[in-house]
C-alpha cells in the first residue's frame, strides 16, 4: 500500500484535493492523508471527507521540547511582513514545533504532494522529506486554467526545458487567444463555509495587536487595519479611464509580498527600486504606463506615486481592460508575472527581470544584470518577437507540460493529474 500526504492551504485546495484523492483511492492501493495550513481546508476536510486531517495551525502554537533554531526558515514571512521581525522568540518557538511535528508526521510515507515551495512551514518539511528519502511533487496553478504538479518545484523551478530545434505548423497563438473556457470557477458555498474562509484572513492578515496570538507562517499579508487604513487613506491610486499614448511600454506591478518578488528576483528585492530603474532607463520618445496589481491599488511604497507624479511622461492606469493595454503597447515590462505569458500568447515583446519559467532569449527579452535594462527596453520596443520561437515554446508548454483543468473550476478535472501522480509513484 502507498502511504500519501498531501499539503492544503485553503478551501479551494481542500475541494480540489479532496477529489484527486478519492480518484486516486478508486485506482491504486493507497493510504492517504491532509495537513491544512489554515482553517477553511481543515474544516472543509472534516465536514465533507473521512480522510486523515491535521491543522498545521495548531500545531505551530505549542511549545517546543527542542533548542535546535529553525527559525532560518521564516525569512520570506518576515519580508512578507516586517513588524513580526520583533516577536524573534516566537518565531523560535514556533518553528521548532513544525519541525517536531513533520518529524512525528513523516513516517512511512511514499509521496509528498506539497502545495507550493517556498514558505516556511513548507521548506521545514522539504528538508524532513530530503533526509527521509520521501519522493515530492510540486502543485501550482498553471497559465491558461491549467495546472502544475512538478517534481522540482514550482514558478521558475519547475523542470519544463523548451527545445527550441523543433518544428511546428500550429498556431499557438491562435490556439490559445481563441481557446474557449471549458470549466467556470466554482462559486457555490455554504454560508457557513464561507465563515470559514473569512477566519483565514485573521490568520493572514492578522491585526499588529493580536500578532503574537496567531501563527507566524500564516501571516503573510499586511495586517487588516493597516490595509484598511492604507485603501482609506491614499489618494495615489488612479482608477479612473485613461487614453492610452500613441507610443508607450506596459510595466504591470506585483504585490511586494509575491514569493515571486522575494525568492525568485535576483536584481529587485523592492518594488520601488524597480519602479525607479525602469523609469530611469525608457527611451526618451517612449511614455510609461504602470499598471498596479488589482489587490494592491493605491498600496505600494508612497515613494513610487511621488516618483511617478514628478515623472514626465509616466502614468497609472488601473482602468483600461489589460488585454487593451497590452496589445497597444510597444512591449511589456514585467519582473516575473503571469502577465508576461499573457503579452506572449498576444504576440507582444516582453522584457522580463526576475526569474520566471518562461525567461528565454529565444522568446523575450531577459534583464540579467541592471546595467543590460536600458538596451533591452529599447531593443523591446523597436523589435518584434520570433514567434517560431514562441508558438514552440507554447506548444510543448501547453501540449506537454501543462495538465487540463484548474483547482478552482466548478467541475474538478482529475484524470490527467491522477495518471500523472499514479505515474511517479508507481515509477
């Protein structure tokens, strides 16, 4: 019999992950198990499934019986969240305990499905699962409404290689702008479910005075008053419709607190020095626009509106509808967003700065160093893609990477996700 864990985050997770397990059950001989990272999952998984259920949550807020300091591991909450840098003795505390209980936890086990890579109750694990030989795949949602289960991890650490050499006679491009939509997002929910979700926000957006009462781990947004205070209080943010420059490029923002900003972008840990050297280094006959993230409008470091109201020819637009903006625009600046694949399935240039799965010359135009950002702006804005290069690059992604279906579509689409982990495991 193989002995299966699989790692959940929130009700949606647990949803989808509830039945992937049940279609693994009814194929193979397997024992299987859950640890939910926050409330929504683990309710979700006790109200609807006789699986095996832990709440990691719980678990966090013991006390520890070691001295050995795995509090290392918390390096990308605190960037997520510098005011709980102060509470060092609990994050001690509660560090040790995780790894006290994935150590108890992580007996027997023949496969790891672990949601994500990068924050710290996760790489506790990892760390467990390395020294324990246990086998892990990697879940993501994927580009396109699909989904990513990667032996190596996930965003720009996923295994997926393109060979250019190849030939192709589709048309990506095509294909995909026109794809039609197979699944709508799920959207029925018990009232009492829903209650459930809302308790995950006082468990990541936790208040600065009840910091200490909660997880650490699950901390990884600003605190709800401070977000309340922030909407309330700027008048930075510019909603309002704009016409669009004759001659412009697309810079599209991420939250601060992506893992994608802080693990996986080597040049800018902070969005404003990025801001300021994209602004720095446009061409002089080419305007700006910034795009904000849709959760974070109005949000950022309130140097970046100073910078952008001081700046000439340099604008927030948050109104004009994205695909818009994006196919009259000259190129597309991003450091490592999925907005960057959806300017590469409209045919634009795309100059990318972080790490990203989809960072290669043949298909965009990489920024390696700052010094190379200036040429690379220009060069996108003048040149257009090799779209040979990118119709390959998209269809061995699409076609033989990437699994159908999305974890939040109303009808879960499971068999190609099975196979997949029925595959590793059986291998």
């Amino acid at each position: 019999m193989k002995k299966i864990l699989i790692t959940v985050y929130y009700y949606d997770f647990a949803r989808y992950f509830d039945v992937i397990a049940q279609q693994l059950k009814s194929r193979i001989n397997c024992d299987i198990s859950f640890v939910c990272y926050y409330p929504s999952s683990y309710y979700y998984l006790k109200k609807y499934s006789n699986w095996d259920t832990d709440a990691l949550y719980e678990k966090a807020q013991g006390k520890s019986k070691t001295t050995v300091d795995k509090s290392f591991h918390y390096e990308y909450t605190l960037k997520c969240r510098s005011e709980l840098s102060g509470l060092k003795k609990k994050i001690s505390n509660e560090a040790n305990c995780i790894n006290e209980y994935w150590e108890s936890k992580l007996t027997g086990y023949d496969l790891i499905i672990s949601s994500g890579d990068s924050r710290p109750q996760t790489t506790i694990m990892l760390e467990l699962a390395k020294e324990k030989n246990i086998s892990v795949l990697y879940f993501e949602q994927g580009p396109f409404r699909t989904t990513i289960l990667d032996e190596s991890g996930v965003n720009s650490n996923i295994t997926f290689r393109p060979d250019f050499s190849q030939e192709t006679n589709l048309n990506m491009l095509e294909i995909l702008n026109k794809k039609p939509l197979k699944n709508k997002f799920f959207s029925k929910i018990t009232k009492q479910d829903k209650l459930n979700c809302y308790k995950d926000l006082l468990f990541s957006i936790t208040p600065n005075l009840l910091m200490s009462y909660y997880p650490i781990y699950t901390q990884t947004g600003d605190s709800l008053f401070g977000r309340v205070k922030k909407k309330l209080l700027s008048k930075k943010s510019n909603n309002k419709s704009y016409k669009l420059p004759s001659n412009y490029s697309l810079l599209a923002l991420q939250v601060p607190s992506d893992a994608q900003m802080i693990l996986n972008s080597k040049l800018y840990k902070d969005i404003f020095d990025l801001v300021f050297d994209v602004i720095k280094s446009m061409p002089k006959n080419l305007d700006l626009v910034i795009r904000e993230h849709p959760l974070y409008i109005g949000r950022y470091d309130s140097r970046i509106y100073e910078l952008i109201n001081q700046s000439k020819n340099v604008t927030i637009d948050n109104a004009t509808d994205l695909n818009k903006q994006i196919d009259n625009a000259k190129s597309i600046i991003v450091n490592n967003s999925t907005t960057g694949m959806d300017a590469l399935i409209r045919g634009k240039s795309v100059v990318v700065l972080g790490d990203a799965y989809y960072k290669w010359g043949e298909i965009c135009f990489p920024v390696y160093s700052k010094y190379e950002l200036k040429e690379q702006i220009k060069k996108a804005s003048e040149e257009k893609i090799n779209y040979k290069y990118v119709n390959l690059f998209l269809e061995q992604f699409y076609n033989n990477y990437l699994l159908p279906g999305h974890f939040q579509d109303e009808s879960i689409e499971s068999d190609a996700v099975v196979s997949k982990i029925i595959k590793h495991i059986e291998s």
